[in-house]
C-alpha cells in the first residue's frame, strides 16, 4: 500500500513540474471588466517558446505590444528570428488597441501586463529577472505607461518604438498616471492626475523616427494627444534616473541605414534617432536585437583582489578597455554570437585594450580565465 501511494505521489509530482514549464499551448489569457464589456473581455495570449533547454536560470520573456490596429500573430512572425532566444508573448488589446487616451479601447491595460507578468513568474523555465516589454506605435505608448506606473522589478528591460512620451505623462517635472484604469480625453490631462515616482533600476530604448507621419518627432499634437519632443523626452527619462549634466545635443551616428544614438547613463536610457517613418529600418532592429541579446548572461569575474573584469566603455564604437583580469598574461578569446572565436591571444597585464574597429555591429563574448563577459559593438 505504501509503495503505491508513492508511486502515485511521485507521479503527481511529475505532472505539476510538467505543468510547471511554459509551452506554446499553455494558456495566458485574461480576462477583464471594465464599463465597455460589462460581461468581461479575455485578452488571449499568443504564446512562442524556443526550441531546446532553457538556461538555468530559465528562457528571458518579452512582451510583444501591437500597434493600433495589429495583433499578436503579427508581432510575434516579426520577432521571432530577431529575439529568437526568448518566449515571446503578445496579448491582444481589446478592439485591437490599447488604452492610453482616446482609442477604441479603455481597458485596464497596465493592469491587465501586472497580471500577465506575475503569472509568468509561475513557470519554471522562465527566468523570473528577466521579463521585457517591447511595443511598436500605441504598443509602444503602453511600454511607455508601464515604464511609469508599473514596479515590478521583474522588467529589466523596455523599448518604446515609435511613441514618446506625451505631455499628460511629464508636465510641471513630474511624472503623472491615471487616477484608476480609465482615461478620459473630455478631462484635462485626459485623467493622468496621479503623480507618480517611476521604477529605477531599468534599461529603456526610445526609437523614434525625424520624418514618421504618425507621431511627430519634434513633438506636438497627434493622435489625440501632445507629444512631447522625442530627444527631450529621452532626457526627463535620464534626469529621473540621476543624469545631471545637460541635454544631449548629437547622436552618435552609425550604421546603414545611419541612425543617432542618444545614451545616457552608460546606456540605461537610450535614444535612437532614425529617418524610417512610422517603422523601424535594419539599423535600428540590429540594435533591438543588441539591446535585448544577453541570453548569455554578463558574467562578473572575482579576482583574488576581490575586482571585478568590466569593458568600458560598453556598447563601443572602436577600441574597448577591459579591466579587472586575474592575471597578467591571461589567454583570452573573443566570440561571435554563433560562437564561432574571431581573436584568441594573450593579455599583457591586468588591463587590456580589444581593437573591434573592423568588426561589424552586433553582441560579442570576451572569455578568459574559465569566465565570460559581453561586449555589445555599434
């Protein structure tokens, strides 16, 4: 009798930890009441999860925002190559958009992301510090909502595709939401009454575009709201997070097509400045696939001396400086991202200087000493 309770509790246990594991079929809808749908609306959830073992901490998720008028299904066939180490997930927002002012929709959408991020938290291949939001025009509004009313320390990671901010967010130095899950535009601000204090602690991209016919990158009124300037909007970001010094007047250009980086903060508010009109060009999705590759995870090396190996600066142009090596004389290689080596050799000292002026843009892995370090080059 023992025995078979054993064997069925044994059982069972096999069955939760299967449930456990995030798959293409599992199911993440959720479902929401607000005054439109008095009998509730379920924002299904498409879901695509990688082929192969997670890492050990688990696949690293985002949360693929629609635009106005999109869908999940499209996002994800965008994505899928571009962030192919991640689960992707994409809700679907209620008459296909999302709530910001004056959409179709006025549903609790943040509240709605707050719900989705904490069950994803409940599998166990997911890597539960590691949840992003990517959005694309009214998508990318949402991320931009979530960056100010949502805390989760869960999100690490945010990107604002082209949507700035708008003056009902950031008015008077302050950052404001809505007071409950409604906007109204009838209301001055269109309801965003609520000052707020936004999460510290996270990386956010803005890409916007000089001639998008959409939302205008100077700023000004569109789509029932008032944008404000793109670059400036990047800089009340950066101010927020305890950047001091004054706004960024250039970019740093590269790429082809040519796009302006705007960084602040050794990288933790990015702008990136493009002529791709209310879209993304090959550039700019090269450094959404940068900005978001670290399924290798950056890996500190302690030293005896209790240091710590470091590249600056980080992401880099040319001539990297990597400090904190263990010893002189170290043999180091670096890797592509399919991991194929491109230099091996042997350092000098403890710091050494990695020439990547004639490789391309894209991420890169610095070995040595049995360790790992990741270098993003632009």
């Amino acid at each position: 009798m023992m025995r078979r309770l054993f064997v069925l509790l044994y059982t069972l246990h096999g069955l939760f930890a299967a449930a456990q594991s995030l798959t293409n079929a599992t199911n993440l809808n959720i479902t929401k009441t607000w005054w439109q749908v008095p009998n509730g609306y379920t924002y299904t959830v498409a879901v695509r999860v990688p082929q192969g073992t997670p890492p050990n901490t688990g696949f690293p998720v985002c949360i693929l925002l629609h635009g106005n008028g999109g869908n999940p299904q499209q996002m994800i066939g965008q994505f899928k190559d571009l962030l192919s180490c991640h689960v992707l997930v994409a809700p679907l927002g209620y008459m296909n958009s999302w709530n910001i002012c004056s959409e179709n929709s006025d549903g609790p959408d943040v509240e709605m992301l707050g719900d989705l991020i904490h069950s994803l938290k409940n599998f166990s291949n997911i890597d539960t510090a590691k949840i992003r939001l990517l959005g694309i025009s009214n998508g990318g509004a949402l991320v931009n909502r979530m960056y100010i009313e949502n805390s989760d320390p869960a999100i690490d990671r945010m990107c604002a595709v082209v949507s700035q901010l708008h003056d009902n967010q950031f008015r008077s130095v302050s950052f404001f939401q809505p007071q409950g899950n409604s906007t109204d535009p009838s209301q001055n601000h269109c309801g965003y009454d609520l000052t707020v204090q936004p999460s510290t602690g996270r990386r956010y991209l803005s890409i916007c575009n000089t001639n998008d016919f959409v939302i205008p990158y100077l700023g000004g009124p569109a789509v029932g709201l008032n944008f404000l300037d793109a670059e400036y909007a990047a800089f009340v970001l950066a101010q927020d997070r305890g950047y001091i010094g004054s706004q960024l007047s250039n970019g740093v250009a590269f790429g082809t097509p040519s796009v302006s980086e705007f960084s602040y903060l050794s990288g933790k508010i990015v702008h990136l400045k493009g002529d791709a009109g209310h879209g993304v060009n090959a550039t700019q999705l090269s450094y959404i696939r940068d900005f978001f590759s670290d399924c290798l995870p950056d890996i500190s090396i302690e030293t005896e001396a209790s240091s710590t190996l470091r590249a600056r600066p980080n992401p880099v142009q040319n001539k990297v400086h990597i400090e904190g090596l263990p010893e002189q004389n170290t043999p180091y290689q670096l890797i592509d991202k399919n991991g194929k080596p491109l230099r091996q050799g042997t350092t000098a000292g403890k710091e050494f200087i990695l020439d990547l002026s004639e490789l391309p843009a894209g991420s890169y892995l610095f070995q040595a000493a049995d360790k790992q370090l990741r270098i993003i080059k632009r």
